[in-house]
C-alpha cells in the first residue's frame, strides 16, 4: 500500500477557521473545492519546520505559534489501489492581516465556522481531518440541505442518525448488510440486517446504505445524517469520486431516487470502531446463514 504524509493547518480566528479555495480541481456541479492549508514534508524537515514553511508559501503569512492536534490516518483508494494517508495536524497562530495567496494552486482564501464547514465543497481529505478534529473537540454539527433549491445549514437536533454496513466473507463471498437508526432524540429507532448471498463487500456496503434508506422513508424521517466505514461510498456520494464500477451503477442510481423522499441528508466516514451496531447486524445475518466466524 502506498502512502501520503501532509501536515495541515487549522488556522482558527475565534470560531473560524481558515480555508483556501483551489484554483483548479472542481467538483460535481462547477463548484471549486476548498481546503485546509496543508503541503508535503521535505526530505530533512521536521513536521513542525514543513507547517511553517507550507504556511508561508501559500498564504505569505509568518506562522506566530504551531502546537501539535492530531495525527490523522485513513484510507481511501486510488485507482485500483489502497492508499494510505497520514496528516500530521497543527493549529497554527497566525496575523490575519497578513495573510495574500502566495501559491498559484489557490485563488482566494475564507474564514467560516468549524461546525459550518460543510456549507463549502471541501477537498476530501480536509473534510475527513475536520470531522475527526470535530468530533474529538464535541464541536456540535450542522447538515446541509441537498434537495430543493439552493443549500442551507440545519441544525444537527432536527436529524435523525443512520449507521449502515455491508460485509463479505471472501469479496466475494457470503455476504449482509446492516443498518442502526437513531431518532433526532438520541434514542434508537430500529435496527437490523439481511442476507445477501453471494456478494462483494463494496456491493454490500451499497445495499446496506440502500436498505436504511428505505428503513427511514418507512418510518417517516425527512432529515437525516448517514454515517458509514466505507469511505469509498462517503466519496461517491458526497461526489468527490465518481462511480465508475458497473456492478455499483445501479444500486447507486436506486440510493439517489430515493433520497428524493427526504427534505435534508448529509454522509459521513466514520471509524470501523463507531460503526459497531450495524456491523453486529451485518455479522449476525451472516452468521445465521454460514455458520463461520466473523468476517
């Protein structure tokens, strides 16, 4: 497996934080993305010495103090390939007035709220760094509106949280899906699995996505929040990857029209480890119809 290492910057004044909007690279719909200021580590270089350096080079600003975050690792694929990403993340001090694109990558730069980061289409792996550093810190969340006309946040209290999985044993192999519902009062709603068959892991991961889709337009829920441990199909539905495997196209057409049920939804990529009620699901079904241990 190949591997990426980045140091990021969360540059905050009060409750912002500091993001640049890419020159190039759009995604679905024209909209440019935008990013946390973040670059690679020369050969030699102390991540702290890189931090410094990146933020001088893309915004022309002297870094005033740089204090270690986190460091944050996921994995999302890259062709055919795994790839793996490592972001060392600081929060970094800087004088606002200071601040002018310096890098031709960039063309402007916005400050906006932490927990109103998802009102601009952010570049994915800016997007996953502040959901973990968000979630870690309590800093409430927000959904955007994805029908109808134009994009609004929406308080986090009017939604409805569902969790959902797929699993294989072999990929391909015995295969289930699974899926746990929370009702906007933090108490769960309903929860359940179903045997696939013989199936992929990706497939199932789909049909798992589909199955508390279709679970929530039957129990009546207009807003909600999907969250799920495929960051492949987080991608693809938030539009950062394109669906591109044949065996998926339909599935995925069927998860977009019945989205059109619901007034507000928003997908997240959570860890294996918050994602264990529908995995419990995906592995009893799974279980119940193989007789093996888990997958």
């Amino acid at each position: 497996m190949k591997q990426r290492i980045r140091v990021t910057a969360i540059c905050k004044k009060d409750d912002e934080v500091l993001l640049l909007k890419r020159a190039g690279g759009r995604v679905e719909g024209g909209m440019p993305n935008f990013e946390l200021p973040q670059g690679k580590i020369i050969f030699g270089e102390q991540p702290e010495e890189a931090m410094t350096r990146v933020i001088y080079e893309n915004i022309g600003a002297q870094a005033t103090s740089v204090q270690l975050v986190d460091a944050v690792t996921f994995t999302n694929l890259e062709g055919a390939s795994e790839l793996g990403n490592l972001y060392i993340v600081y929060e970094v001090k800087i004088a606002d007035d200071n601040i002018k694109i310096t890098n031709e990558r960039y063309s402007a730069y916005k400050w906006i709220k932490m927990s109103e980061a998802g009102v601009l289409p952010l570049e994915g792996a800016s997007e996953m760094v502040l959901q973990i550093i968000a979630t870690k810190a309590g800093t409430p969340s927000t959904r955007i509106l994805q029908v109808g006309e134009g994009a609004q946040v929406l308080p986090a209290s009017d939604f409805a949280t569902i969790y959902t999985d797929g699993g294989s044993r072999g990929n391909p192999g015995p295969s289930g899906l699974g899926y746990y519902i929370i009702g906007p009062d933090g108490k769960e709603l309903k929860r359940g699995g179903e045997f696939l068959g013989f199936s992929s892991s990706r497939l199932a991961e789909y049909y798992g996505l589909k199955e508390g889709l279709e679970q929530a337009i039957e129990l009546g829920l207009k807003k909600v929040h999907f969250k799920s441990d495929s960051l492949m199909m987080v991608n693809q539905m938030n539009g950062v990857y394109k669906v591109k495997n044949q065996d998926l196209m339909q599935v995925h057409a069927d998860v977009l029209k019945l989205l059109e049920n619901l007034e507000a939804y928003s997908f997240s990529h959570v860890p294996r480890g918050q994602n264990v009620e529908a995995d419990t699901e995906v592995n009893k079904v799974i279980d119940a119809n193989t007789q093996r241990g888990s997958y």
